[in-house]
C-alpha cells in the first residue's frame, strides 16, 4: 500500500494543477451552474479530448499486468501529463467561494482514500489475501479524466454552503452598518 501511494505522488501533482484550471473555469463562470454548465458544453471536445486520454493505456496496464508495473507507469504517465500542463498559466483568485469547493473536493479525495486503506486491510486481515490495488488505480485514473464532472458535482454540493456563509457575511455586515450608525 505504501508502494501504491508513492506511486499517486505525479498522480497528485498532475490533479493540483488540472484542478487549479478547472477553479479557473468555474470562476470565469462566476461559480454558476448554469453557465458552466453551458460553458461545458461548448466546451466538452476540449475538456474530454486531450492528452488524458493517455490514461486509458493506464487501465489497460491495470487490468494485465502486476502492481509493479502499473505503479511505474503511473509515475511515467502523471510525469508526462504534469510537465504538459505545468507552463500554463491560471489565475485563481482566492475567496469564499474556492475554499468552499477545496474542502469539499478534499473531503471527497479523504473518504475514496479511506475506503482504500480499509479495503486493503480487510483483506489482509482475512485468510484469502486478494489485492484490489489495481481497481484503485483505475478508480483514480477515472476520476481524474472526469475531474470537471466532479467538479460540477462538487459545485452542486457547495451551493448551499455558499448561502450560509453569505448569510452569516450578510448579518456581520449588518451590525458593523448598525454600530457605525450608533457612533
């Protein structure tokens, strides 16, 4: 299992700079559904035709051969994707709004991590020793090609998160007007 998740560290480094343009996007379209939803699909033979297509080879790879190679390829694959992507440029300008949808895309990466290692236990803690570290892989690999659907599901979950925080922005906004009136 350590072996799989050093494996996943170009994997990682790939998705921080994939995900900070696709922030990007979301945030040209102002955090809106309907507009990236538009922008999407105006958009779809860009956002799921590209290089990533590359990581089919990856599940491929998963399916035939052992842990070894796969992890290898990872590293070759993500290395590759990443030194493509990282000369490109992506504004991302820091607010409610961001921190809102990192720490729901973070909380996803933590729970499909957790169910990871508590899989990999169970089934070393068992009499049968059976590896599902391949099916990981190809979960992963697939989550990162479909990253902007993920994202627009994580912008659905962010929505009402939004409205409270605006609300609670809106009441401190409130008093600060109600004491500066006071003086």
């Amino acid at each position: 299992m350590i072996f799989f998740y050093i494996s996943l560290s170009t994997y990682i480094c790939f998705n921080i700079i994939k995900y900070r343009q696709i922030f990007s996007d979301l945030q040209k379209n102002k955090y809106s559904l309907k507009s990236y939803n538009k922008w999407l699909a105006q958009n779809s033979k860009s956002v799921f035709i590209n290089k990533e297509l590359l990581s089919i080879i990856l599940i491929i790879i998963a399916v035939n051969f052992d842990l070894k190679i796969i992890g290898i390829s990872t590293v070759v694959l993500y290395t590759i994707l990443f030194l493509l992507n990282y000369k490109k440029k992506n504004k991302v300008k820091v607010n409610y709004k961001l921190i809102t949808r990192s720490i729901i895309l973070i909380l996803m990466y933590i729970g499909l991590n957790t169910w990871f290692i508590l899989d990999f236990i169970s089934y070393h803690n068992a009499l049968i020793i059976f590896d599902n570290t391949a099916f990981y892989y190809i979960v992963l690999v697939i989550i990162s090609y479909f990253s902007y659907l993920i994202m627009w599901l994580v912008n659905i979950i962010a929505i009402p998160f939004d409205k409270i925080v605006e609300s609670i922005g809106g009441k401190r906004a409130k008093s600060k007007l109600k004491k500066n009136k006071t003086r």
